[in-house]
C-alpha cells in the first residue's frame, strides 16, 4: 500500500518498527517507548522539511489543477491536486 500511496495518490508513508518483537508483552511497552520516545519526536519535528504550497498561474495568481511538478535529480514527478 506505501508504494501504490507514493506513485499514485502523492502521499508517504512509513512503518515504524520499534523492535525485532511483532507483539511484545504489555509489561514491555512502557519500556519501548521509552527507548524510542526522543527519536520518534525529533522524527515528528521533521515532517515539514521540504517544499510545501500552492501553484499558481505566473500572470493571474489563478490556481494550476494537475500541474505537474518536477525536481531535478528525482525520479518522481508530483502532480498538484485542485
């Protein structure tokens, strides 16, 4: 589903594993999340890098509906939304 998301809808997605256990014991998660609460933060603090915003006709200011957007050096166009 990440993939289909990031070629198709323009959206990323993660899974964040906190450790080799798929079902740690309840008694264990207090634990987990203390060992990946700061990691997890900063990650969150993170989230808006990058470019972000509306595009626009150059002339009238007008909205552009499924511009396609191109940055040199990645292999993934985004197209804009409405």
């Amino acid at each position: 589903m990440q993939d289909y998301n990031y070629v198709w809808a323009n959206c990323f997605e993660i899974t964040l594993e906190l450790s080799c256990c798929k079902y740690p014991p309840t008694s264990e998660l207090q634990k987990e999340w203390e060992n990946n609460r700061e990691s997890l933060l900063a990650f969150i603090e993170k989230v808006h890098i990058g470019v972000k915003g509306f595009v626009k006709d150059a002339v009238t200011g007008a909205g552009l509906d499924n511009a396609t957007i191109a940055v040199a050096g990645i292999a993934h166009n985004i197209t804009a939304g409405k």
